[in-house]
C-alpha cells in the first residue's frame, strides 16, 4: 500500500490543478448558463406609458438611473436595447407624461438616464424601469430606494427571447 503524504506544496498543487481545469472551461460554461432571467416586479408596470420617447434627460436632471442589460443563459451585455424610465420626482408624478423617459444600452450592456430627484409615493421612494422593446420578454422592474436623500438607483435586466 502507498502512502500519500499531505504537506503544503501537494495541496497547493493539487488545488491549483483543480482551480486551473475549472477556469479553463469546466466551471465557466456551467456559470454562464446559470444566469437566469428577471422576473418582472409586482407594482413595476404601476403608471407605464407605451412608448415613452428616447430622452437626453428627464426635467431638470439631478438624479441618475443606472443599470445594465444581459441576455439570460450567457450573460453576454445587449447594446442597443430600449429602457423606459419613470418615477414620482420633485418635477411630477409617475402618471404625467413628463415624468416618463427612455434610453438606450451603449456596447457594454449599461444604460444611464438622468432625472429629477425621486421622492416618496406610498411611503417609499422607488422608480419604475422597463424593458418593453420586443425582441425579448417585457419586464418591469420597481427598485426601492435605501433612503429618500440617495442620489441614483440602480436596475439590471437579464433578458430571455420572446
């Protein structure tokens, strides 16, 4: 019978050895295919207007929505997707048309959009994100905000095909 000694350098060079065949393929393709879609968010579709125009901004300004947008299985970022944005602002209410804007996904998958400052509706400030374009399925999201004094919110979209 062998004996198998465990001291430092085999249990560095194991470890290594099983770190090294996981990077390269095993544990990666099992990681890319666990990203799963957003489900849309009870509330999220509260006050949505079709077809919001592509903005620069909305009012006034002061205030950024941030986020990115992947594809489920992959992962991979989607440029070039539509984005709605609304909120209930120091400028108006999530209903007025003033209120709602949409942007568009740069190369990388992110979407940014300036806006007034959000306040409270219902107790809590949060605002309403969509992704409504088509090529795949709609979802809303309604982030909550940690604090009415925050300055940004921040949504991400993992998107499966229609």
């Amino acid at each position: 019978m062998k004996t198998v000694l465990f001291n430092r350098r085999n249990m560095l060079v194991a470890g290594g050895a099983l770190l090294g065949a996981g990077l390269s393929g095993g544990m990666r393709g099992a990681a890319a295919q666990s990203v799963t879609p957003t489900q849309s968010m009870r509330g999220g579709a509260n006050n949505y207007l079709p077809g919001a125009p592509v903005v620069e901004r909305i009012g006034g300004g002061g205030f950024w929505m941030t986020g990115t947008v992947r594809r489920a299985g992959d992962g991979a970022p989607l440029a070039g997707q539509r984005i709605q944005i609304w909120a209930h602002t120091t400028e108006g209410h999530e209903r007025d048309p003033h209120s709602h804007g949409a942007t568009l996904t740069d190369a990388n998958g992110v979407f940014r959009l300036e806006m007034p400052q959000i306040v409270p509706a219902f107790g809590q400030p949060h605002g309403h994100l969509a992704y409504d374009s088509g090529e795949f399925a709609t979802v809303f999201l309604r982030p909550v905000m940690g604090s009415a004094r925050d300055t940004s919110l921040e949504a991400h979209f993992v998107l499966q095909p229609a």
